[in-house]
C-alpha cells in the first residue's frame, strides 16, 4: 500500500526558503546543559552564568571568591543585559545562594529567548575579556615597577649614606625611657 502527499505550491516554497536560512550567528563559549535543561557559561573569569530557560531567569554565581570585585562583574552583567532587553530592570536582585544575583527574561512568543540571552551573554564576555586583559597588564605593570624598578627609582645598597644615629631615637626628651613610663614621671 502506497501513501499519497499532496503538497502545495507554497507549502514547499516555505520549505525551500527556510532550508536556505543559515545561521544569523555563531558563538563560541564553554557551557554545559544541565539535567533540568540549564545551561551554565564559564568563559567569564570571576563569574559563572546560568540561563534557565524554563524559569525565564538568569543568575550569576562567584567562582571562587567573593568580593567587591565579583559584584562589580555581576553588576556590569546585569547592566549589559537590562540595557539590551534581556533581562527586565525591575526584576534584578540578590539570588537564594550567598553572592548571587539573578533576573528575569521577559516572557515572548517572538523568539527563542534562551538563544537571544546566550548571544548577549557572549557579547558581554568578549567585552569582559578586554577589561580583564586591561586589568592583568596593569596588575604586571606595578609588579614590574615595584620589583624591577629603574635606574632612576632604585639605588644601590653600598649608595646609600650611613648615618651613626637613625630614625627618632633620642631626639625628644623621654624618648629612650621604656614606652609604658613615658611622660608619667617627666
């Protein structure tokens, strides 16, 4: 026994037009899907992305330390992606788990928001990596400055003049006495 398909005309112009669609955009991040479907970013130095499309939610989680820093990351994450419609302003707040924050993808039949907040998400990190770079060569910078100064800022050890009494002893009255005593019998 055969099976007849009739297909129409635009039926299968539709079909032509979206086997020709390509991808508008590919990134490139390391996450994992989780068993509830989440999907976690690790790219970024300081913090870790969740995006749980059956939620509508995005939270950021500190690697491994907590501090001004991290928030400051999370806060930039939060700012890139409220200013590009990701995430609802109102909704941004501290998470359940110490040092998170979290917000809310507004809920659309449009598109596929999990796609749209992972191709935000890597536009906020590659903006990110910049930053970080630019914090590292600082970093190197004063290390470098500190450690390894200039002729112009260091000096040899045998350059430097000796001098038979240093610092402030015996300069004020009572100084040489023990520090407890002082000023109770002068």
């Amino acid at each position: 026994m055969s099976i007849n398909i009739k297909v129409d005309a635009d039926a299968a112009a539709a079909y032509k037009v979206l086997k020709k669609l390509e991808p508008q955009a590919k990134v490139f991040l390391r996450m994992r899907k989780l068993l509830d479907g989440s999907l976690i970013i690790f790219d970024h130095s300081d913090i870790d992305i969740v995006i749980n499309g059956k939620k509508n939610k995005i939270t950021s989680f500190p690697k491994d330390e907590f501090g001004d820093h991290i928030y400051a990351s999370q806060s930039r994450l939060f700012d890139f992606l409220v200013k590009k419609g990701v995430v609802s302003h109102d909704s941004v707040r501290g998470g359940n788990v110490y040092g998170s924050l979290e917000g809310t993808i507004p809920d659309t039949d449009e598109v596929d928001t999990t796609q749209v907040a992972v191709f935000v998400i890597s536009k906020f990190v590659e903006e990110e990596r910049d930053h970080n770079k630019d914090s590292e060569e600082y970093e190197k910078e004063i290390e470098d400055y500190l450690f390894e100064p200039d002729d112009e800022d260091s000096t040899e050890l045998g350059e430097v003049p000796h001098a038979q009494e240093k610092g402030g002893q015996g300069k004020w009255p009572g100084s040489g006495a023990a520090y407890a005593l002082h000023g109770m019998y002068s």
